[in-house]
C-alpha cells in the first residue's frame, strides 16, 4: 500500500455570541509569518540539484508501454531514492557507498544469468534471500531497507529498479492506486515483477521449487493481478512515491510540519498540476492542525505566507476566511478589542474579510465592547459610548435599546440602594426621554415607583399603629405630591383622615 493521500483537516470555525448580561474575552493578535517557526516551503536543494529538470517527469497512461520519461543514471537514481527516503546530506554518500556494495554482491552472484528473463527473476530472488527481511506496509525508505530489510512495495521495487539496471535490464516503474511494482523487458516482451513477493517474477506463471542440489521438489504460483488503472511512472514519480508515503505516515501521526516540506520536494520532483494540488493539501491541513490548536494568527500567517509564494489556489480563500473568522472571535471572546479593531482593518485592506462578515464581526465587536464597558466603566461613560456607536451606526436601533436598558437598569440599581427607589425612578424616566415607549423601561420604573409606595405604607403603618395619626398623615400626603395616582396611598390617607376625625 502507498500513496495513501490523507482527506484535509476539517477547519473550525468558531463564533463568539455577544450577550447583554455577561461580558466576553477578546485576545491573540495577528503577527507577521516571521514571529513563528513555520515549516520549509522552499525547495530543498540537494534534491533539486539530484532531480534536475522536473518537465522531465511525466506519466503515460497506457499500460505496457515503454519509459514515459528519460531515465535518470544509476548513481543519480541512487542518491536520489536514498535522499527522498530521509537520508541526511551528511550521511547519504555512506549510505550510497552501502548501496553500491550490495548491487555489486547481486551482480557477482546473479549479474551472469543468461537471459533477461532468468536475470529478472534470478534478481528478485537474490533479493528476498539477501535482502528483504519482513514486509512492512509503511517502510517505503530505502535506507531503512539496507539498514533493517524491512521494506514495502515501494521500496523493494526501487530496490530492484537500480539492481536490475545495474545488472544491464530494461526496469521499469509501475503504479496503480495502491500499490507499486515493476516491469522488465525480456525478450522484447515486458513482464511484470510484484517485487514484495520472492516468487513475483512474471505472475501468473508456475515457479518451480529446487533444492541446493537443483532437484525440483515442488512449485510455486503466484496470481496474475489484473489492474485496472495500471500506470507506467518514470523514474522522478516512483522516486516520488517514497514522499508520498513519508507525507502519509507523518500525517497519519498528527506530524502535519514533517509533512509541508516533503509535500513541496515532491511537487519540486514532478512539477505537474496534480502534484501541485497534493503539495497545497498538505499546507491545508498543517494550517487546519494549527486551527484546531487555537493557534489562529499562526494558521493565518502560514497561509498568507505559502499563497504568496506558491501562487493562488481556490482552497485559500475558504481558508483564510475561516481562520480570520476564528481569530476575530478569539480575540473578542478575550477582550482584546484594540487587537480586533485592528485585524479587522487588516483583514479589510487584504480583501481577506466579505462584507457580510465585515459588518458582522463590527457589530460583534461594538457589542461586546459596549457591554464590558457598561460593567467595568462609569454610568456618564458607558452611556455616552453607547450614543456614540449608534450615532456612528457601528450597532443598530434594537441593540442601542437593549444597552440602554442594561446601563439604566444598572445605575438605578446603584441609585436605589443609595438613594432611594424614588431617584431610581427618576432616572429611569430619562431613559424613557432617549427611547420612549419602550416597555421595559417603562415596567422598570413601574417598579421602582411601587418599591418606593411600598416603603412609605410600611412607614406609615409604623406610625398608624402607634397612633401618631398626624405623622402617619404628614407623611402620606408628602408621598402624594410625589406618588399623586397611587391607589395605595389613597387609601392610607383616606384611612388616617377618618380616623382622626373620630
């Protein structure tokens, strides 16, 4: 199995929802892509000196047909394979040096078998018994092959590509969707090598078992697979299968930095649209493992920073909306509003931002500010930024209503517990000046005003009961000229008038 392209990281998007009765937090600001530490979007170049001209690597889709593409030389197709396998620069003419020594024991051993096709098989033989140790599904390294004999599909046909054109074979790469083999020309006649099998020389035909006598003593049979979508590869694209597989275990693993670099080695190997496309998935889903980390402006910068280097794609645009989405919403949800105001100028300069979200993300912005104003702040000071932003339509008549309401409804509060519910009252009345008619307003008032009748009665009763009928009175009809419709004043005063009279 190879190639195993991993669907992009889905992006979240995350929303801050003003509230009137509780303030939220707005915080990480946007820097420029040079405060982080970002993966490697330049070729790298000691691959790019190995491959030289990318153009050359094209594929044909014609199963059976020869090379789609010039050959690379043995040595460049060596240090190419180990250097796309991982193989630090430092440490890759000793690997070369260790591959070399191999190729040269399977030739000593096999290098003069007749024909091309006892060649072939004899070469992949030689292989399993010398070389491949264990089947593992992922190791598509070449240097962890001579290293360990692990190997796969991908690396055990590389493996058998340099030695069998070492050996003087025509070898060449095949692939299908998921998986990878070769082909040899024997006899002018192309026959397949499933190069993870030691008996998948030419399958589909019977393999006779020798003992080291040469006596036959049984038979092996490998199935023909008949691949569909069977596509000849020159040698740059099976090279580029090993950083297909390397990009697939480092996603696989959450390792989506590992995977940027050997995302763009692989678009710098083959230079074609498709590749191209893969290489940007896999900047999408390292900026989508940054969005999932919370890490926003670090995602955004990424972004900006491969779209400016790479070129256009239709892909940056959803992301860069959602990211600056995110960030916006972090940065509210801390209470950084300076930060927020001025991403969103940033954000509008770009042409990064709609204008849907633009006058969303402003009223979002102007109502959380407004509402940790009005509880971190002075009445006169709340209010007067609450008349501001709706004179400079930065929130609308329904929100400028609601946050008249929570300001008033918070200073008479304040008012009522230090100076009577009365002035409370008072001051709700004046609201009612900026919005009149407005109901709750007009019902917080209503309140204030009983609480204050309230209060007189029970101060009345007091004296009432203690039978200083003119206190009790003096006080009711005080109350009066301030409360004149009160029914339960009425009845106070109507009470003590009768009383004294008796």
């Amino acid at each position: 199995m190879f190639e195993r392209s991993k669907v992009p990281l889905s992006l979240l998007v995350f929303l801050v929802l003003a509230s009137l009765l509780a303030g939220g937090a707005w915080g990480q600001a946007a820097s420029s892509a040079s405060s982080y530490r970002f993966p490697r979007i330049e070729p790298d170049p000691v691959l790019t000196r190995l491959a030289g001209d990318a153009s050359a690597a094209s594929t044909s889709p014609v199963p059976g047909t020869a090379s789609p593409a010039p050959s690379l030389d043995l040595k460049t197709l060596e240090a190419l394979s180990l250097y796309a396998s991982g193989a630090a620069p430092a440490d890759l003419s000793a690997f070369a040096d260790a591959l070399d020594r191999e190729v040269a024991k399977a030739i000593a051993t096999v290098g003069d078998v007749g024909d091309e096709y006892h060649r072939g098989e004899a070469i992949l033989s030689y292989m399993h018994r010398n070389l491949l140790r264990r089947y593992v599904e992922n190791q598509t390294r070449l240097d962890t092959l001579l290293r360990t004999g692990d190997f796969n599909c991908v690396s055990s046909a590389m493996l058998y590509m340099i030695i069998g054109r070492a050996a003087g074979l025509e070898v060449e790469g095949v692939k299908t969707p998921d998986h990878a083999f070769c082909t040899v020309v024997a006899g002018g006649v192309l026959v397949d090598v499933e190069t993870t099998n030691r008996y998948g020389f030419d399958p589909g035909t019977k393999k006779e078992f020798t003992d080291s006598f040469g006596h036959a003593t049984g038979f092996s049979y490998v199935p023909q697979h008949s691949y569909a979508k069977r596509t000849t590869i020159g040698d740059r694209e099976l090279v580029s299968l090993i950083l297909s597989n390397r990009i697939s275990g480092s996603e696989l693993t959450g390792r989506y930095f590992e995977a940027v670099p050997l995302g763009v080695d692989r678009y710098c190997l083959l230079g074609d649209a498709a590749t191209k496309y893969f290489m940007i998935d896999r900047f999408q889903n390292y900026a989508s493992s940054l969005n999932q980390g919370g890490r926003y402006a670090e995602s955004l910068a990424f972004v900006r920073l491969v779209r400016d280097r790479w070129g256009e794609d239709d892909r940056y645009a959803t992301l860069l909306r959602v990211l600056s989405n995110n960030l916006l919403g972090s940065m509210i949800s801390k209470n950084d509003f300076q930060g927020a105001r001025a991403m969103l100028a940033d954000l509008r300069a770009r042409g990064e931002i709609t204008d849907a979200d633009s006058q969303k993300y402003s009223r979002l912005l102007a109502a959380n500010y407004l509402n940790d104003m009005i509880r971190k702040t002075p009445f006169d000071e709340a209010l007067a930024e609450i008349k501001a932003a709706y004179a400079d339509k930065s929130i609308g008549i329904v929100d400028f209503a609601n946050f008249v309401v929570l300001v008033y409804q918070k200073e008479a509060d304040a008012r009522s517990k230090t100076q009577g519910a009365l002035e409370a009252a008072a001051l709700i009345d004046s609201a009612l000046d900026l919005i009149p008619g407005e109901p709750r307003l007009t019902r917080i008032r209503d309140d204030y005003r009983y609480l204050y009748v309230v209060g007189v009665h029970n101060r009345f009763a007091e004296s009432f009961n203690g039978k200083r009928y003119p206190e009790a009175k003096a006080l009711i009809e005080s109350a009066l000229v301030d409360q004149p419709d009160s029914t339960v004043l009425k009845n106070d005063l109507a009470l003590v008038t009768r009383t004294m009279a008796k």
